[in-house]
C-alpha cells in the first residue's frame, strides 16, 4: 500500500470447511452437485480430517436442496476423486425426496373450505320492501352516447341522467 487511498484486497473469508471442500473440487461441486459414493465420511475421515469437520462437510453439502435434488434412482455416486461409485438405490432416492419435501414445503392441496354460496335470484322475483336497500351510490361513467333505461324486472326501469361535465 503506497497511499492512503489504496485498499487492501479483500479476501473471500476461509473456513475450515470450505478449505476441505477446496481440497476434492471433483467431488465436492457446489453449483452442480452429484450424489456421493456410500461411505465417503469414512474415506475423508481415513485422510486425516478431523470428524467433526467431516460431520459438519457432509451434512451441510448433502442437506442442500440442488444435492437432494440429484438424488434420483439409477444416478451414478461418486468418490473423492470424482470417480462412479455405485448408483443411487431407490431407498436413498425416497429419502431424499422426504427431506426435501421437509426443506420445501409443498403447497397443500387440501380443498379450500367453500365460501358462502351465492344464491341464484329469479328474473320475476317480486320487489318487496325488505329487499330495497336504501344508501347512495357514486357512480363515474363517461359516455360517448346518451344511455337507455333498461326494464329490468316487472316494468321497473334503471336509468340515470347525466350532468354535463368538462374535462
């Protein structure tokens, strides 16, 4: 750093478990992952790695949903170097889909309970007063024409009058 201004470069933070993953890149993909071999804690676990960090590897590199993704039946698995190494049986292919069914939720498909039923009103219903519900009604309409009145039950007719407006 020769000025003030200059600014040291920012280095992507280094975990140890991204340090392991760093170390079998064939194995260990994080944006396209593949099921892994059977047994491969034990393998990394007879390399030397601590059993925590291994445990802490697998379970948050196999508990992604593009990994759970991945895993269907007949797919190949792979080992530490990228190699095939068995298939994914269809017992492990149903619990993967059982965790990732508990990852994501699936939207229920339960029945939304009905709502009120809207009830279906004859033309020649009879007007009776307790059917007339009395309020004001602000309506905007513009018009190109003059409107019609419209018979809508019984001789009874709907119209309005429009006020002249400038706009």
């Amino acid at each position: 750093m020769d000025d003030l201004n200059d600014k040291p470069e920012v280095q992507p933070k280094r975990t140890p478990q991204r340090e392991l993953i760093e170390l079998y890149p064939d194995c260990f993909n994080l944006k396209k992952p593949r099921p892994l071999k059977v047994g491969i804690r034990q393998d990394l676990l007879a390399a030397g790695h601590a059993s925590k960090l291994v445990n802490s590897v697998m379970y948050g590199y196999c508990q992604r949903i593009a990994y759970l993704r991945a895993m269907r039946i007949g797919t190949a698995r792979i080992d530490l170097q990228g190699q095939p190494a068995g298939e994914v049986t269809e017992a492990a292919a149903i619990i993967a889909r059982d965790e990732l069914a508990l990852l994501r939720p699936v939207k229920s498909s339960k029945p939304k309970p009905p709502s009120e039923p809207t009830p279906v009103l004859p033309l020649d219903a009879p007007l009776t007063s307790e059917n007339i519900v009395s309020g004001h009604l602000e309506l905007t309409v513009k018009l190109t024409e003059l409107p019609t009145p419209v018979v809508v039950k019984a001789g009874m007719k709907i119209g309005f009058r429009p006020r002249p407006r400038w706009w």
